[in-house]
C-alpha cells in the first residue's frame, strides 16, 4: 500500500483517549468492509480509515488472522473471528446461532436490493425494514410498552451496493449498541438502568427474513 516504504507497504499509526475497563477488560472490535477499516473501543469509535487505489492488500479479505503478545508482563488477550452463515425465507427455521460465551459482534450482508430481516437475540431483536430505516428491541426495558420491553426506531440515509452487498455491523459493548453500514456508523443507542435484558451479553442470534423476494442474507458472528 502506499510508499511501500514500511516493510513493502504503509503503516497508519493513529492515537485515541485512554480507557477505562469495563466489567474487567478493555474491549477493541475491528470491522472491515469493501470501503475501510473502523476501530472502536467499549463500543465507540477511535479510528477510521478509508481504502482507495493506493490501499493495497487491505482491498482484499482477511482471510487469517495471527495474535502475538509482546507485553513483557503475564497478560492474557482474547480474539474473536467472524464466519458467514447464509439464511433465507425458505429456511428461517434452520437458522439459529448458539454459542457459549458472549456473541456481542456480528454483521448481515444484505442483498443490493434491499430487504426485510430481523436478528432475535436472547435479549431483544435487531431488524431492517429497508436500506434507510431499522430498530433495537430490548427485553423488560424502559416503559416496557412494546411486547414487555422497548423499541428504538432510527432512520439512515440509503446505502450504496458495494462489491455485490450492503454491510451491517453491530457492536455492543456494556455501554451501548453501535451500528455500521459499509463501515459507517448510523446509529448509537447508550445502554442504562432502564436498558433491561440489553445489559446483557448476546449469547444466541437467530436470524429471519420477512421479505416476499426470494432473498438470501449472510450472517457474521463472533
């Protein structure tokens, strides 16, 4: 990438505010898309870079990822590594994602044309209605006025195909739920007291498709 004047490409070194720890640990989440990389930290973003004809390597996947630690001291670092499951509307039933620990990053390509999907979680829902409006669900929260919990509807602006899809990210970290769009973020929703089951770790996804079209959607879970 760039010079090539770093080991045979560029480095982008890149500095934010220091920390604080969250329920013991400080948490980074990368999300990679076809148009840049974003860096966030317990769930706020601290760093973004966006890929043009000089990027290099990094307009390609990720496709392997090796950890090393180079702090002196006995630390211990935890990673965790998305793979893609295809669900559709033929097949909602099939499409249920379990894991033992917490499930608090994950992503849906969605199809150049659109589409109506819904991500139900163990502690609410996440849903798409179109490519410019979507809403959080969060069990026993708030007035609790909305199937016993509360709904939060935002809007974005519509979103450009890229290389075929159109990317969701989501992040959640013990402060907030963070959602990207081609590696652009749309929408922050802080969690509080009032915030119910969403205060909580993602431990099951299951994603459905509501939409008449015979679409098929991919979903990414760490």
């Amino acid at each position: 990438a760039g010079r090539k004047n770093w080991y045979g490409g560029e480095v982008y070194d890149f500095n934010f505010a220091q920390q604080s720890c969250v329920n013991g640990f400080v948490q980074f989440d990368v999300v990679k898309s076809a148009q840049n990389f974003v860096v966030s930290v317990n769930g706020h973003q601290i760093y973004k870079k966006d890929f043009g004809g000089s990027s290099g390597d990094c307009l390609q996947n990720i496709n392997q990822i090796t950890t090393y630690v180079y702090d002196n001291r006995a630390l211990s670092f935890y990673l965790n590594a998305q793979s893609w499951l295809a669900f559709r509307k033929e097949n909602n039933s099939n499409n249920k994602v379990s894991v033992s620990g917490p499930h608090n990053v994950h992503s849906v390509r969605a199809p150049c044309a659109g589409g109506w999907f819904k991500l139900y979680y163990n502690t609410g829902h996440f849903e798409i209605f179109a490519n410019n409006r979507g809403n959080f669900f969060c069990k026993n929260a708030g007035r609790r006025n909305w199937y016993g919990g509360e709904v939060y509807d935002f809007n974005f602006a519509q979103q450009s195909c890229v290389n075929g899809f159109v990317q969701f990210d989501v992040v959640k970290s013990s402060v907030g739920f963070t959602v990207y769009v081609n590696g652009g973020q749309i929408y922050h929703h802080a969690i509080g007291s009032s915030s119910g089951d969403c205060r909580q770790s993602i431990n099951a996804i299951t994603g459905y498709v509501y939409d008449s079209r015979p679409l098929t959607f991919y979903l990414g879970a760490n």
